[in-house]
C-alpha cells in the first residue's frame, strides 16, 4: 500500500499553498503520494491542460505520485438534484473533473453521487430517498462515456448524505451500471455512524478503488462532525479488522489519509506529518 495525503491537509481548503509547494511538503513529511482537490486554487474548470502538463511534471518532480482527485463541490451542486439547472452543472463541473483528472494522469476521482440532505446545511433541499436515487443514477449515466474515454473511474464515496447508508445498497448501486469505470471510494471512518468498516470491505470488495483512512468516536448511538479524531488512532475504528478485510480483498493502492477535525484550520503540517507515521506503523503492524 502507498501512504497518501490529500491536499487540504497540507494545502488549506481554498488552495492556499500552491499545488507544487504543498507536493514537496508532503514528500518531505514521508508520503509517497497526494490526492489533489478540485475546485478551488490552482484546479478549477477554467484550468486549461497546459498548466495541467506542468502540475503534473512539478509533482513528479516532487518525487511525489498524484493518488486521486477529490473536491468539495458536491454539497452545493448535487447530481441528485431535482432542481435541473443545479444538477445540470454537477453534471458539467463532473466531466472537467473527470478531464483534468486524465491530463494529470490520474485513473480515479471522488464523486459524491447526490444527497437526501446536507445535514450541516439548512438552506439545502431535503430530496426524497426515491427521486435522489433516480436522479443520481441518471447523472452518473450521463458521465460514463467521459470516464471512459479519459479512462478514469468514477469513485463514489460514502459520506454523511443519508443515502447509499449500507453496503448491500452501496454495492448493489455500483453494480446497476454494470462498468468497471464506477466503483467505490470508501471512507472507512464515515461509515462508524452507522456500521462496522470491516464490514464494508468485505462485501464491496473488488469494487473499492480508493481509501480514505481516519478515525471516528461514536456518542450516544452516533456522533456528529466534532467527533472525528485528529489521529488515526483515537477512536472506534479496529485497524487489526479493517486490516484482515482488506488484505481479504486483496487491497493494495491507496491509503490517503483525510484526518479533518470540524473546523479546525488547514494546513496543519504537523498533524499531516505525525498521520502520515501512523499510517505507516499501521500498514507495518497490520498490512
């Protein structure tokens, strides 16, 4: 397995350090890899392929290879909208998404597949479980002949949307389109609100084509966002469990780590530098 951090932990969530600087930093902290975030700073729709060519060629520099794409844009523009101008431009921001991704070389970006509810965020629309599945399906349709094209899948990942909340739904809704360009991107710290990560592993299986790694404490039969952990090892989640069910499935890629604690400030290099030692101590305890 190849250690990962993603951007915003060593970048800050508005692209505050330039893409190149945040590469050596995370480099010189010990990961092998960076997930970069689309969206904001240096990586928007506007970003045309030569100053892609040249983020990849200074990454690559860096020594540092790009593990995924991610972005936050799904909670404001949601492919399960049922507002269609909205979902019409997730659908669009998803296809430059999914471009940029193969311009730098990269075979798989995090997509939020759609949203019942955004829970942190009254103002967005409550969509009901129905139509948002519909909707959703509908959308990632529409993008399967970009992924193909660019050869780079669509991982869906599990976040706090109240939809796909199991992973018998989970699977059975990456097996509806029926193409190896959508699969999972699985988190294993988002599903201890309502589950076991090992769990997850062992029946979504081969479909899982990226992780997330961080740590949660479940409270009072839940938890809420102030419950993440800034350490993978404080929290519920069992890595000797997760650990068998991956090497179970014959899991091998990416580990990034996403270790976010509420609205705490980013960068933190610190923390990113102590993760990335308990990343490694983990994969050499467990892997």
């Amino acid at each position: 397995m190849k250690v990962s951090v993603n951007y915003w932990m060593v970048g800050g969530f508005e692209g505050e350090l330039p893409i190149a600087d945040a590469a050596q930093t995370a480099k010189s902290i010990g990961y092998d890899a960076i997930e970069l975030c689309y969206g904001a700073g240096e990586l928007l729709p506007s970003t045309d392929e030569g100053k892609l060519a040249a983020l990849r060629s200074r990454i690559a520099e860096a020594g540092l290879e790009i593990a995924s794409l991610a972005t936050g844009a799904y909670w404001r523009t949601s492919l399960s909208s049922p507002d269609d101008t909205e979902r019409t431009a997730a659908v669009e921001f998803t296809e430059a998404y999914i471009k940029a991704a193969g311009a730098l070389g990269v075979d798989a970006v995090l997509v939020v597949p759609g949203s019942v509810d955004v829970g942190w965020d009254p103002s967005r629309p409550v969509v009901p479980a129905k139509q948002a599945y519909a909707l959703s399906q509908r959308s990632i349709r529409t993008l399967l002949p970009v992924a193909e094209a660019a050869g780079v899948c669509v991982a869906v990942e599990n976040v706090w949307n109240k939809f796909l909340t199991g992973p018998f739904e989970f699977a059975s809704y990456i097996d509806s389109f029926a193409s190896p360009f959508v699969k999972a991107y699985f988190d294993v710290g988002n599903c201890l609100i309502n589950g076991y990560p090992e769990h997850w592993i062992e029946l979504l299986g081969d479909r899982i084509a990226r992780l997330h790694f961080r740590n949660f404490t479940r409270k009072n039969c839940g938890g809420t966002l102030d419950d993440f952990a800034a350490s993978l090892l404080d929290g519920d989640v069992d890595w000797r469990r997760v650990f068998e069910a991956l090497n179970a499935i014959g899991y091998d890629g990416y580990v990034t780590a996403e270790v976010i604690v509420g609205d705490a400030g980013m960068p933190n290099i610190e923390q990113a530098e102590r993760v990335c030692g308990e990343m490694k101590r983990l994969i050499e305890q467990y892997g």
